[in-house]
DNA sequence: TTATCGACCAAAAAACTAAATTGGTCGAAA
DNA sequence: TTTCGACCAATTTAGTTTTTTGGTCGATAA
C-alpha cells in the first residue's frame, strides 16, 4: 500500500534502462524481474501488462523532457527566443534519449498502436507548443504569419526532418547552424 | 545490333511496370521474361543482370524528372521564381512517380547498396540544383544568405521531410500551401 | 491484507528442415 | 546475331517442431 508507488517506481526505473537499451519487443517480462530479483509473476501486481509498464517509462520521458522545455521557454522574453530556446532544447532532449528513440525506430516497422497513439500525441502538443509561441509573436506584433497553422505544422515538419538526418548521423550540427537556419526562418532569404 | 538498342527499350519499359507494381525483391526475371515473350535466359544477352535492368530503369526514370525540372527553372527568371517552379516541379514529379518511390521505399529495409548509391547521387545533383539558384540569388544581389552550404542542404532536408509527411497521406498540400511556405522561406516571419 | 512466488497455459516466436524459386550460366540451335 | 531450354548453386519460402514469452491463478508467507 505504502509501499506499492514506490515499488511501481523501481520498475520503470529498471525497465527503463532494460527497454532502452533492447526496445520493446526484444525487452522480456523476465529480464525485468530478474534485475528486480523478483519472480516475473510479481510484476503483474504491480503493472497489468508489459505495455503499461513501458508506457509509463515512455510517459515518463516525455515529461521530463516536456518541463525541460517549459523551462527554457519560459526563461526566454521575445517569441524568437522562444523558439530558439524549443528548438534546441528539443534537440538536446532528444540527443540525449537517444538510446530509447532509436529503440523506438527499430520497431517502427511493428506497429505497436498505442506506441503510434502515443507518438500521435505527443505531436499534438509539439504543434500546441509551436503554434502557441508564434501566435504569440503575431499577437505583439513581432511576427507576421499568413497561415499560422499551415506554418507550425511546417516547422514541425522540417524539425522532424532535421531530426532524423541528425540522429542517423550525416552531418555534425553546431549550434551555430541551428542559429543560421533559425535566421532564415526570421528574416528569410531574399534581401531587404 | 541495330535492334539491341530497341530491344532493351522495350526490356525496361516493361520491367519499368513490373519494378513499379512490386518493387526490386518481388519482380523475378521470370516475369519480365513472361512479359517480354521471350525465355528468361535471353534477357541476359541484353542486360548483365536484374541489378543493371533496375538500375537502368531508375536512371532513365532520373533523367525524366530531372529534365522536366531543369525546364521548369530555365524558364524561370528569378531565383524566386526557380526555386518555386523547382520545389514544385519536384513535388509533382515525384508524386507521379508514386509507385515507384513506394517501392523503393518498401525495401529501405534491406539496404541494397546499389540504391543507396543511387540516392546519394541523386542527392548530390539536388544539392548542386538549389546551391546553384541560390548562389545565382546571392550574386544578383537579391538573396542574402550567410551560409550559403548550410541553408542548401537545409532547404533539401525540410524538403524531404515534406515529401515523406505528403507521401504518407498526413496531409493534402495545395500549391497555395507551397507558396505560403515559400514565403516563410523568403521573406520569414519576423514583421518588418 | 499485502506482497511474493512457482506452476501452469495458450499463443507467439524462434529454430529447423524440406521443397520450391530464383538469378545466373552455357552450349546448342535457329 | 539472337533465342532458347537445360541446368546449377544459392536463396526463399512453406511447413513443422521446439522454445520462449506474456499473462493467470491459487498457494503462501509476512
């Protein structure tokens, strides 16, 4: 009772590093148990399925990653900043999970819905995020966006695009290219 | 000798159907042979292997694509111009060419290396297109970009991260959606 | 009551094997 | 010069058996 939530959290402690390193599928119930020196029927009092236990891992990740982000965001005062600051916050966040994202990769091929459900909303509340600190700049007068929504979806799209070219390691990004390319996105190409 | 040149037109024409309904795995040189009327073995008088049909299937397909678009940008005059008619050249290319991109994506998995060096090429000719208007841009004194490299290779990034999310059924894009984000590239979202 | 466990099961996955296909070769024959 | 069938080694596929795995349940400590 007591006893239960803190227990709970031992698990997805320890099957997080298991899962992170194995994914999903190849992680079993046993391995688990065996580093919880628990039998594997033990689990089950405490998660109703391997699914849930890995869902709460991934939940849990993104939370922290979330408030990573709510913070830099939040330290930042023009909506320029503010992207920056979620750009490479996110970045980071996500150099840094590495590991459970390319798990994750790796079984992109099964499946799995409620990895796709979860994925689906977390795109959500990248799109709120986004859309939220441009309105916001629209809203002071310091961006001028035609399609707001067309345009979050657009960033998003192309920060997905740069993830994965990233993660699959053909180019080396600096900071500073995040800064250029950020300055392309404010003030465009074509000369004033 | 004077009908070789023939023959192994119609050889890729009809394996080009057959490659766009099934992909490389699934096609057998039995089929094309089928197809052909003629016995398996005789496809080998003309071409040296199934690697080299497709192979020369993918390049003449290439050749299409990359002629529309070097049209499409010469009748352009400014960069702004080429670079519109080239994304959107580029998009409706490869939309048409559907099935064969899915194909070609079906077998990522197995990553034949032949393929792979076959979209690196491709790549490279892409970044040589866009680094071109730009450069054309910055010289005619009408773009202002800092890093000339880096803003090429992003722009090919977010574009390929368009196409998957288009080919991927996410979203229907209209060409006004292009144009709006065109814009964005061009002139940004900072008001001025 | 709370927590743990081993025995157990159905279903899925992995390992194995035999049979069929497939890409490619070669010499013969139109 | 062009086409073909017979043939081969190697890969794929289909079918089967064995093992593993997620999950249940009742017993049993604590």
């Amino acid at each position: 009772m007591i006893n239960v939530e803190k227990t709970k959290e031992e698990i997805i402690e320890i099957a997080r590093d298991i899962f992170a390193r194995f994914g999903f599928k190849k992680t079993t119930m046993e391995e688990i148990a065996k580093a919880m020196r628990k039998a594997k029927s033990s689990l089950y009092y405490y998660f109703q399925s391997k699914e849930e236990i890995f869902q709460t891992v991934l939940e849990q990740e993104a939370n922290v990653l979330r408030e990573k982000i709510e913070k830099a965001i939040s330290q930042e005062d023009t909506p320029q900043g503010k992207l920056r600051a979620y750009v490479l916050t996110r970045m980071r966040g996500l150099k840094q999970l590495a590991n459970f994202y390319s798990a994750l990769k790796d079984e992109y091929l099964e499946n799995y819905k409620f990895i796709e459900k979860f994925r689906k909303k977390y795109d959500e509340e990248e799109v709120k995020t986004i859309s939220k600190i441009l309105k916001e700049g629209v809203d002071r007068g310091i961006f001028d966006i035609k399609d707001l929504e067309m345009t979050t979806i657009a960033i998003l799209i192309a920060l997905k695009g740069f993830e994965s070219w990233v993660f699959q390691g053909n180019t080396k990004w600096t900071e500073k290219d995040i800064d250029n390319l950020l300055d392309v996105l404010f003030h465009g190409i074509v000369k004033k």
